[in-house]
C-alpha cells in the first residue's frame, strides 16, 4: 500500500468514524437515559481496529500470506474480533458468537433466510460474474461472512446495543438504534471511501447492502446467533461465480 494509499485510508476511516459520532451523540441525547456515551466510543475503536488490521495497518505489516484477495487482512481482523470477544465486557454469547440457536427460531428464521437468498440470486441473474478461480471461489465461500457477520452483527452489533438501550419490537425482535447503526456502518464500509482529494458515496452500493445487513440483523437477533447470518453471507458472495 503506497503512502497515497494509506492517506486515503486513514481519511475515509475519519470521516466514518466522525458520521458514526455525530449521528451517535444525536440520537443519544435524544434518549439520554438509555445511551452510554462510553459505548459508543468503544464501538468507535472497534471500527478504527478493524479497519486498521483489514488493511494490514494501511500497510505497514508486511504481507506474509499473499494471494489475489486479502486473506491476511480478514484473518487479522477476525482474530480481533474473537480477541475482544472473549474479554468479560463482551461475551462471545452475548455478542452471537455461539452455534446454538434460540429455541424454535429456526422456523421463523426461515422465510428471512429464502428472502435473503433470494436477493442475492436475483442480484447473481441480473449482474452475472466472471467465472472463478480456486482462490477467488475459496475466499468468497469464508472470509467475508465469517469475517464480517462476526464484526458487524456479532461484536459490532453488541457495543452499540450497549450505547442504545432503548428497543422497540417488530416482526417478532427488540429493535435498537444498534441494528441501525451497524447496517449503515455495515453499507458505508462497501460504498463509502475517500480519494483524489474528496470523498465518494455510492447511493446503490449502500442501497443493496442494507437490504441484507438488516435480513441479517433480524436473524441473528431472532436466532441469537451469527450462525445464519455467516452461512447466507457466504452463499451471497459465492452464487454469483457459479452462474
């Protein structure tokens, strides 16, 4: 990554992290007596941290595993994500890491998991991809669900449940300004970024991928697991290059 690179990088973190903040410290004082500010910084970190290890701390590790796709940079983050999850303000449960499934869940998850499904097929049919390769089919069938689901609707999700308590219920789940946040933070990370002396925004981008995050909210908070959201991620990326 060169110097420019790194620039850029670390520019677009800034302006996520500081439309993270702003709309943060709104919506909480909106709600003072169920928002922590102190978990919304923590969740602030957590982005800066996965952002910092996905691009191997904008290059300043050098790259041991190599391949066409980034490999290195998913794993480090993922170990991240497991690292913090583990410590006791966490929980791996608490935060959905768990195989287990929320008794009877499964049945109502799986009409979300065929919307979902279907999306991504119908997305796969309009847009067909170029035929894969053994890395690329390889990387997509793991590392951006595992990856990913576990930051965003795992770990990600959690903190910012802690900084909004308040919840409204609907389609069968307590909604928060958690499940909110992480799908913008979620879509921002595909279509937002900043280069050539300005930032960049795509409007479809963010749009085709906030209808997943929230299908993938709604499970992992109906099935208090990732497990869902992991496994139809992966089929979300994958279907596509086999068409």
């Amino acid at each position: 990554m060169t110097k420019g690179s790194s620039v850029n990088g670390l520019t677009g973190l800034a302006g996520t992290l500081a439309v993270l903040l702003l709309l943060g410290l709104v919506v909480g004082f909106a709600d003072r007596q169920r928002f922590s500010v102190r978990w919304l910084l923590v969740a602030a970190l957590l982005v800066a941290l996965n952002d910092m290890l996905l691009t191997r701390a904008y290059g300043l590790l050098p790259e041991l595993i190599g391949g066409s796709w980034n490999w290195q940079g998913k794993l480090l983050a993922l170990c991240a994500t497991l690292a913090v999850a583990s410590l006791p303000a966490f929980g791996w449960r608490r935060a959905g890491l768990t195989l287990s499934q929320e008794p009877g869940s499964l049945r109502a998850a799986l009409p979300v998991a065929a919307l979902y499904c279907a999306f991504f097929i119908a997305i796969a049919l309009a847009f067909p991809g170029e035929p894969a390769d053994v890395e690329t089919a390889a990387f997509q069938l793991t590392m951006p669900g595992i990856e990913e689901e576990l930051f965003y609707r795992g770990l990600l999700l959690f903190a910012l449940d802690q900084a909004f308590r308040g919840r409204r219920r609907f389609l069968g789940v307590d909604w928060g300004w958690g499940a909110v946040l992480s799908s913008m933070l979620f879509g921002m990370a595909h279509a937002f970024g900043y280069s050539d002396g300005q930032f960049s925004f795509d409007a479809i981008t963010m749009a085709l991928t906030a209808v997943p995050a929230f299908l993938a909210v709604w499970l992992r908070l109906r099935t208090g697991s990732v497990l869902l959201p992991v496994l139809l991620h992966n089929f979300g990326n994958s279907f596509s290059l086999f068409v």
